[in-house]
C-alpha cells in the first residue's frame, strides 16, 4: 500500500481544467517542498513534470502547475488536450526510514 | 543524447539472484545520488534504493532491505543493484534514475530493463 494517497482518476472534456491530489504526511509532502510529479503512457517511461512542488523543467507546457497546502500537493492541468491523457505518480521525499515514496499514480482520461 | 542506461535484467528462478548495471551515457553521474525504481505490470512506480554520490548515504526500500545492495564505480560512470533472494514479487521493470545535484527529485531516466522471477 502506497503511503501516499491519489484518486484512481479523475476525467474532463478538452479545454477543461483537472486536479489531482496528492495526499501524504507530516513526515513526507507536509515537511518537506520536494513534492514531483511524473507523467506516464503506457509502455513508456515516466517523465518528470512537476518538481519541487511547483516547478516545471524547460520543455513542460505552461498547462502543468503544481501547489501545496499542508500535507497535501496537487497537480493541476489546464486547457486539457488529447494528449494529456496519461497516468500521473506523485512522489516526495520522506524523513522517514527510506528516502523517496510515490502514490500509486491517477488515470487522467480526456473525454 | 544524455541518457542512462540500464542491462543485466532477464528470467531467472526464484531464489536466484541478478545484478543490474546502469551507465551513463553523456552525462556524467559521478556528483548525484542515483536511484533505482521499479514498476511492476500493471502497477505504478516503487522506489527501491539510493546511494549519494560518494556512496555515504545508501537508502533501500523496507520490501528488499537485506536482499538487496546498491553500489557504484564512478570511474566507471556506473551504479549497480546486486537482488538475491529473488522472489515473484521482484518482477518489474527497473530503472535507474539520476537524482537532481541540488534537490530531491530523479530528472533523467533510463528505459529500463527488465527483471522476470519465474519457476
């Protein structure tokens, strides 16, 4: 069992916005900015698109933010396309026995 | 192209054991910490271990502390993940991922290679 918590999935028409939610502890996504977010087709690799909660790398659409609020992060993806349809992993560094955990990732389908 | 790249994966039977290599390719990963991921089918990403850069600090997942060992050769350009005591459950696709010098999140990633535990 994932120690952090996504809805299985979450949809919206083309042009809509959509958040995913990311919910963890005071030991990991509360205690820490070192929330990123990964987006993945099947058969592919993950690709990073958010890090340290609410920065993208050079080359991710604008469409992608991220934030946080206490023990909770969230991705947002604005003027949803075709092509966002893919699952989305949180992960965060955590202060406990291990040094990363990721959440067992949300299905974003573009009705 | 920078990139990592991993090998070493394939079938082996339970109780076995199998070391996987990852390289890099264009990039240099001698200064970061380096993880390995793995994905089982069907299911999402499971971080597995860490080692920093001068192999201090090394980090393993509860599920293969004790079976499991990370290392590295940076003159090699290199980490390895020696698994022994190799059950079903390690079936997965396992990536190594290179961890951000200045923060923590893994921002290059090679493809994978595969791991089959099978009687």
């Amino acid at each position: 069992q994932s120690a952090l918590t996504q809805p299985a999935s979450v949809s919206g028409s083309p042009g809509q916005s959509v958040t995913i939610s990311c919910t963890g502890t005071s030991a990991d996504v509360g205690a820490f900015n070192y929330v990123s977010w990964y987006q993945q087709y099947p058969g592919k690799v993950p690709k990073l698109m958010i890090y340290d909660v609410n920065n993208r790398p050079s080359g991710v659409s604008i469409r992608f933010s991220g934030s946080k609020s206490g023990n909770t992060a969230s991705l947002t993806i604005s003027g949803l396309q075709p092509e966002d349809e893919a699952d989305y992993y949180c992960s965060s560094y955590t202060s406990s026995n291990t040094y990363y955990i990721f959440g067992p990732g949300t299905r974003v389908t573009v009705l | 192209e920078v990139q990592l790249v991993e090998s070493g994966g394939g079938l082996v039977k339970p109780g076995e054991s199998l070391t996987l290599s990852c390289e890099g390719s264009g990039i240099i990963i001698s200064s970061n910490s380096v993880n390995w991921v793995r994905q089982a089918p069907g299911k999402g990403p499971e971080w597995v271990s860490t080692i920093s850069s001068r192999s201090s600090f090394i980090y393993y997942a509860d599920s293969v502390r004790g079976r499991f060992t990370i290392s590295r050769d940076n003159a090699k350009n290199s980490v390895y993940l020696h698994m022994n005591s190799l059950t079903a459950e390690d079936t997965a696709v396992y990536y190594c991922a290179r961890d951000h010098s200045r923060s923590a999140y893994m921002d290059v990633w090679g493809k994978g290679t595969t791991v089959t535990v099978s009687s």
